[in-house]
C-alpha cells in the first residue's frame, strides 16, 4: 500500500531537502525516525514531522 503525504510552504532550498531524504530512501519507519531525530540538518526536523503524519496517516485510513 502506498501512503502519501504533502509537507507545502518550506522554506528549504530542494537540494538540501534532497540531501537528506537521500540518507532515509528505502530504510523502515523507525530507522528513517532514529536518522531524522540525528541528522543536524535545519530540513531533518521539518521531514520527521511529514514521516510521523505518514504514520498516523497509514494507522488512521
């Protein structure tokens, strides 16, 4: 099943948003999670919030 989310309005240049959706491609929920909540980037905190409506998301519908 595929879940789909839409984070709009951020105010981070693509590339860098890119650089580190990069680092959680492919890699399960909690381990995306655990890099998120360690990665210094500003678009970490930003992406790990989208990640955790994904969730609920899946769990609601």
């Amino acid at each position: 099943m595929l879940i789909k989310a839409k984070l709009k309005h951020l105010r981070i240049a693509p590339r860098k948003v890119r650089l580190v959706t990069g680092l959680i491609r492919g890699k399960s929920t909690e381990k995306a999670e655990a890099i998120l909540d360690f990665t210094p980037q500003r678009s970490s905190k930003q992406l790990l919030k989208l990640l955790k409506s994904v969730i609920a998301n899946a769990k609601n519908n």
